[in-house]
C-alpha cells in the first residue's frame, strides 16, 4: 500500500503560503532532493487551487528536462467539489475523502505525493491520512501567511525519521505520525 506524503515548503516561523520566498535558496542540493522526491513517487495528490496553478504553468515550461516531463506525465488526482473538466493527466477524487484516499493508497503502488495544496494538507491531517511529512524548511521568517500548523488544530505526535541539512541552510525534516 503506497503513503500520502505531504511535501511542503516551509518557512521558520510555519508559513505555507506563495512560496516565492524559497527561491533565493534554491541549489544543486535541494533541486537533486526534489528531483530524486519526485521520481520516488507514482501519483500527485493535489487541491484544487494547486491543480490550477500547476495545470496552468507546467504543461507549456521551457527547459524543465526530465523533471518537467516527469511532471507532465504523472497521474494527477485533484481533491475538488467545484471542478469536473480536467486536463494534464489529471482526475477528479469524488465521494468521501477518507474512502477516496484509501482507494488511491491501494492503488497506487510508490508513494502518492502532495506538492502545497494547504488546505487539502489540513483536511487530511484532521483525518490522520498523511502517512508522511517532508517539511523543507527555509531559514526565513516570513511574518505572515497561512501556516502549516494552524491554531486550533488537534494535537498531532510525530516521529522524526529523517534530517536532511543543505548548505543554502534549508533543512529537511521527515516525520511519520505516532499512531496507536
């Protein structure tokens, strides 16, 4: 059975949200760990504004290689309750999420990978489907935005299982939750 593993940018003081601020970090380092994630997986797991962003810059990139065309050949499912048109090898998750989820985990038989997608990420956190958190974890503090980790949200355990530091001083935490 293949794992939701959600990968998110994140800055240190939690933030999610238009990542712009990554940029400036960016190197062989991080682009060879995003292109290894990516290539590990057999599916993206996507909201529907990520959907859009994606569906809409992807397709046409110049110069994006074997991670472009990666991209653009991936199965895409797209957790949405207002599109039904889609388009970049992508289909619509319809009924309920969590038997949804459970149909894609079985299918799927590498990891299923989400890229962003906030609120899909918390919706799934608050049914304890993510498998797997990747936290790339920028070292900014952005001030404002949506956070991964809102207030409010239930009380999660996690169990670190893999560090991973850069030299741009990015660092990757991967976590499982700790279930009973």
């Amino acid at each position: 059975m293949a794992n939701i593993v959600a990968s998110m940018f994140v800055s240190l003081d939690g933030v999610i949200e238009d990542p712009k601020w990554t940029f400036r970090f960016t190197n062989e380092e991080s682009q060879k760990y995003k292109f290894d994630e990516l290539f590990s997986c057999s599916a993206l797991l996507l909201g529907r504004r990520t959907y859009q962003g994606f569906a809409a810059s992807w397709p046409s990139m110049q110069g994006t290689g074997a991670y472009g065309e990666r991209m653009n050949s991936l199965p895409k499912f797209v957790v949405s309750t207002t599109l039904s048109e889609m388009e970049w090898n992508a289909s619509v998750l319809t009924g309920d999420l969590t038997e949804a989820v459970s149909r894609l985990k079985q299918q799927s038989g590498k990891d299923v990978l989400i890229f962003g997608s906030g609120e899909l990420v918390h919706s799934l956190m608050s049914l304890d489907l993510i498998d797997e958190y990747r936290l790339m974890v920028f070292p900014i503090v952005v001030g404002r935005g949506k956070r991964l980790f809102r207030e409010g949200s239930e009380i999660k355990v996690l169990k670190l299982i893999d560090t991973r530091t850069f030299s741009s001083g990015v660092v990757v935490l991967t976590y499982r939750p700790e279930r009973p």
